[in-house]
C-alpha cells in the first residue's frame, strides 16, 4: 500500500487518540478531523444513567458523526492527508453495548442507511490500555461529564473494542497497547511508528517497539 491518505486513530475513552491524531497530522501536515464530544448534549447524564440516556446519546452521535463524515468524502482525499481520531463504524460499539431491543433494532437501520455513504480509511491505528490506566487518565483530566464513568464500564468497553477489531476488515488496522509507549513525550517511540506506518501494506500489524 502506498503511504496511507487516510488515518483512523481508534480506542476506548482516554487512551490518547486525539493526541496521536494531532501528532500525525502535524507531521504529514494534513487536515485533522476531531471528533466533538463535548457538544453532546445527553453525555453527562448518560454517564450519571446509562439506561435511560443511551438512545439519545448514541443517535446523536450517530447523526453528528455522520454529517461529519459526509463533508469529508466530499472533499479530494487523495491529495491531502487526513487523520481522524475515530472511525465512523466504531459507532456500533457503542451502540450494542448501551441499547436492546426496538432501540438497537431502530439504530441499526439508520446506521445501515448512513454508512454505505461514507469513506473508508486507507489505515485504522487501534490504540489499546488496560482499564484501570484508561480510568486513571480520565481522573487525571478531570472533564466534568466524565466523572460518573466505573471502572466497571471501562471493562465493558474495553472488551467491546478488542471484539470488534478482532472482527474488523474494512482497512488496513494496526494494533498499539499503550501502556509502555508515549508518542506525544517520546519523539523515538513516534518516529518508530511513522516509519511502521508507511510499510503497512495489508491486513493486520501490531506494533511494540523493543526499549519503550
């Protein structure tokens, strides 16, 4: 594969997507697409009440990520680079574990219409942490919706994630525990990975560099 065009980068709540997406954007020096947390309006009840608040939370997501991603496959992708911290498809993950019954039945349908639209990556960066360091690092960050997130639902998710992307084949994926590396403090950890990223050809890769 030639060097990828369009990047994914993926993973649980706080395990460094967007830092690692700001990191290759500006080294590619491509346009960075965020995914915009903050605005969901149901987010912090969500978290304080799972069941009643996940259908709102997850189409909202659903639709904002969607309009999202629709500007994107209209642009020319192929003569920038873009980086993404999230992957539209990744939206089902959510979804399965937060919604039964007539409510995953109704999501699935909208999201079954909305994702045959949309643009693919050229390569999904799947960043992997253990709960408890996921939940230290969102205790560290201190964003106020988040504080009513468990150890408990971090399992949850974790396990949802590696599912899915034990599963995954759209793109090409490369899988990254982070628990031993750091990107934004360690330029040599990062310079391993760009270099990992321009061989990537097919399939799945796993990245540890030896010293970290």
């Amino acid at each position: 594969m030639e060097k990828p065009r369009y990047i994914a980068v993926e993973g649980p709540i706080a395990v460094g997507k967007t830092s690692l997406a700001q990191k290759l954007c500006n080294f590619f020096n491509g346009r960075l697409v965020l995914e915009d947390t903050d605005k969901n309006p149901f987010l912090e009840e969500f978290y304080k009440d799972r069941t009643r608040y996940a259908f709102q939370t997850q189409i909202y997501f659903l639709l904002s990520r969607y309009k999202q991603q629709l500007e994107l496959s209209q642009l020319e992708l192929f003569k920038q680079h873009v980086i993404a911290d999230y992957l539209f498809s990744k939206d089902r993950i959510f979804a399965c574990l937060n919604l039964k019954g007539h409510e995953l039945e109704l999501y699935d349908q909208i999201y079954r219409i909305l994702n045959i639209r949309l643009p693919k990556p050229d390569l999904v960066i799947y960043l992997q942490a253990t709960p408890d360091v996921l939940l230290s690092r969102i205790k560290k960050r201190g964003k106020q919706y988040e504080k009513g997130i468990t150890i408990e639902y971090l399992q949850e998710l974790t396990t949802a994630y590696n599912d899915f992307f034990f599963h995954y084949n759209e793109s090409p994926l490369l899988v990254i525990n982070t628990s031993n590396i750091d990107f934004v403090e360690r330029e040599e950890d990062f310079k391993r990975l760009v270099k990992e990223i321009k061989s990537i050809k097919h399939g799945i890769y796993y990245f540890n560099p030896l010293g970290s």
